[in-house]
C-alpha cells in the first residue's frame, strides 16, 4: 500500500489540472485542457485511493481538477455533445462522488448534460452505442468500460432505473456479437455495415484480438456489477458469468504462451 500512495502522490504533487503528468497524450500532442477519457481513469483511481485511505487531500484534489473543467452551470471545458464519443462519458464516473459527497450543483447538472448526451447517441441496429460520430455504425469494446458504469449509476440514483436493462443488453448484444467462440476472447470492434477496411465482409468484425481492450471490457464488466443491486438478479448474474468467462480465456491463452517459452 505504501509504494501506491508513494505513486499516486508523485504524481498528483506534479499535476495541475490543466498539465497532468500522466496525460502524455496530452502533452506530446500539445492539446489545450480539455475534457477527456485519460483523466477520467485517473480521477477514479485518485477517488479509490480517497475511500480506501479516508484521506482529504485525495478528495480535495479531485474537486479542484474537476472545478477547473466544470464551471457553476454544469458546462464542460473541450466536451461537445455532438461528437458522440463514448470517451467523453468516462470522466463522469467520478462527478456522482463528487455531488454525493459535497452537494455541489455544478456536478449534477454536468451529469445531465453527459447523460443528455446518451439520449440522442446514435446506435447500432441491436442497440449499442457508436463508438463515436466519426466512426459510425462501430461498436469498440473500450466504449463499454467508458459508458455503461455511467449510464448504470445515472438510472440508479437519477432515474428511477428506467433504462437499467439498457445498460444489460449492449453488455449482451457484444457477448452475442463480439466473443469468439473458440478462444473465449473477444474482438475488439465489430462495424455493423461492413464498410470499414478492417472489417470481416460476413461478421463485420476486427481481424484481430487487443488485450488492452479485453483489459477495457473486463473493467467495464466489474465497475458495472459493482454499481448494480440484486433487484435484476438475472442481470446481475449473467454479467457476472460474462466476467469469469473472460478472465478465464485470457488466463489459458496466458498459460498457453507461457508454456511455449519453455519449448
């Protein structure tokens, strides 16, 4: 635990939240402060560090990152709805801990406004959101990790969990779509209309598997259950299976590998 704080803490001692240390993208690109998916992990896990330690300064830290990004009517500084990138959403997570912890209305009308943002998305036919407006008609498995924990804790807390089956069935449309049957991995995009170069013309699906992205799904899996109650018990249990599945594919090709490298 120590060596943790000792990371986090080096890290944090040299950010601001408009130059981050770990946003290289950020600073190899030379982008101006901006709304973004990369910030968004490491407030989540700067807000983990705050509930397992109880200490302020890890909370402290994630208001004034956030409130230089969230103005006092809920507008975000670099998001545009219109994009529809699933990106977008995942800096959100954390404003559900902020408004629950300080009551500051900053963070629930930015909360709209990224959920607004979920009505109007475009999707495929079986449901699931577009990547993103630039890739139309794509489904990637990192959009799940972005959107649906969102998603999920908007309908739990904010909306009376009309949409809470929503969330479930673009979790099963990619287990029907996405998971190959031999390996138990799972692709990483699939394009409905075929069009994309990388597509397979009867599938639609990538030629290939990314371990980052499983990495994504499997995150999205756990971070979704965490939020979930045990009032759709099937649900619940369905994405459960879905996890150890997956975890179980990328353990036997690990062990695979490993056996390999001793031939």
């Amino acid at each position: 635990m120590k060596y943790i704080l000792n990371f986090v803490d080096d890290l944090l001692k040299n950010s601001t939240p408009d130059s981050p240390a770990w946003n290289i993208e950020q600073k190899l690109e030379n982008k101006p402060p901006h709304w973004n998916y990369i910030d968004g992990c490491m407030l989540k896990a700067v807000m983990d560090v705050y509930y397992a330690t109880k200490d302020e300064k890890y909370l402290n830290f994630t208001i004034n990152f956030i409130d230089f990004y969230v103005n006092e009517d809920g507008e975000i500084l670099g998001y545009k709805e219109e994009d529809y990138n699933c990106d977008n959403i995942n800096e959100g997570k954390v404003l559900f801990d902020l408004y629950k912890l300080t009551g500051k209305e900053r963070y629930k009308k930015a909360i709209e406004r990224l959920y607004k943002q979920l009505e109007n998305h475009p999707r495929i036919d079986t449901g699931n959101f577009w990547h993103k407006q630039i890739y139309p008609n794509q489904v990637w498995l990192d959009g799940l990790y972005m959107v649906q924990p969102f998603y999920l804790q908007y309908e739990m807390f904010f909306n009376d969990k009309k949409n809470y089956l929503d969330v479930f069935k673009q979790f099963k449309n990619v287990y029907d779509i996405m998971k190959d049957s031999e390996t138990g991995l799972y692709f990483h995009g699939y394009d409905e209309s075929r069009e994309m170069f990388w597509a397979h013309s009867t599938t639609g699906l990538s030629p290939n598997f990314w371990t980052r992205s499983i990495g994504w799904f499997t995150m999205a899996l756990c971070d979704t259950i965490e939020v979930m109650d045990d009032m759709f018990f099937h649900e619940y249990q369905t994405l459960q299976t879905y996890l150890k599945e997956a975890l179980d594919a990328v353990l036997k090709l690990g062990m695979k590998r490993q056996s390999f490298s001793f031939k």
